[in-house]
C-alpha cells in the first residue's frame, strides 16, 4: 500500500484538482477523456492494453518494461481540461503504485494529451507521449 493516506487521501485530492483547475469542457467529452487517460496511464505504466494505443506506443509497446505491477496502480484524482483551445485537452491524473521491487509511491503526477478528431470515433485521440 503506498506511504502517505492512502485511498483515505483520494477525495481530497480530487476535491483539490477540481477546485484549482473549474471544468471548461462538455461532460460527454469529460467523461470520455477520463476513460481513456486512465487506460492510458495503465497501459504505460504497467504495459497490459498498449496494443489498445499504436499511434501512442508504436514500436515501444515492446522496447519499454512496464514499471508497475497492474493490480499496485491506483489513481487517486483525475481532471480533463482544455488544453489551449476546444480541439485539445489535457487529462491531468494524480496516481499511486507498487514498483516490481514493492516499493510504494503517491502523488505521482502525469499529464496526458488528446486532440479532438474531426468526426468519427473516437471523438478524441491520444498524442504519442514525449
């Protein structure tokens, strides 16, 4: 379990986030962002769904290990925002996990991107992580 409140902590977190950064986009495109940045995020940081994310990944899906055991990830608050205009967004997750050595952390923070595709689905797609 990681250091810090644990779960306990993650309502006041989200309470945080939502206070500091007020909502700015339709709750059908907030809620799909949060979806995906989720999936996202495990994918990356556990390697289980990248295959779900080739324009993200590309040939890394197998180059990089995963750094996080699955079932060790928790997010613990997650916002989707404007990123600059209505096409694009930010998903903003503050997380938790278990390293393959068992070593617990909190508050990490990652931000993924997601620009708004024309039309079709998906209504957004994730830009390949830096």
């Amino acid at each position: 379990m990681p250091h810090g409140e644990g779960p306990a902590g993650d309502e006041a977190i989200q309470r945080s986030l939502d206070t500091a950064w007020p909502a700015d986009l339709p709750a059908t495109d907030e809620r799909w962002l949060l979806a995906a940045g989720c999936a996202l995020l495990r994918a990356d940081a556990t390697g289980v769904g990248r295959d779900r994310w080739p324009t993200v990944f590309g040939g890394r899906r197998r180059a990089a290990a995963p750094a996080f055991k699955p079932s060790g990830l928790r997010i613990q608050a997650a916002v989707a925002r404007q990123d600059g205009s209505p096409n694009r967004a930010v998903v903003h997750l503050v997380w938790a996990a278990v390293d393959h050595g068992g070593t617990p952390t909190d508050g990490r923070v990652t931000d993924l991107h997601f620009t708004r595709t024309r039309k079709g689905e998906p209504p957004w797609i994730a830009r390949p992580l830096i």
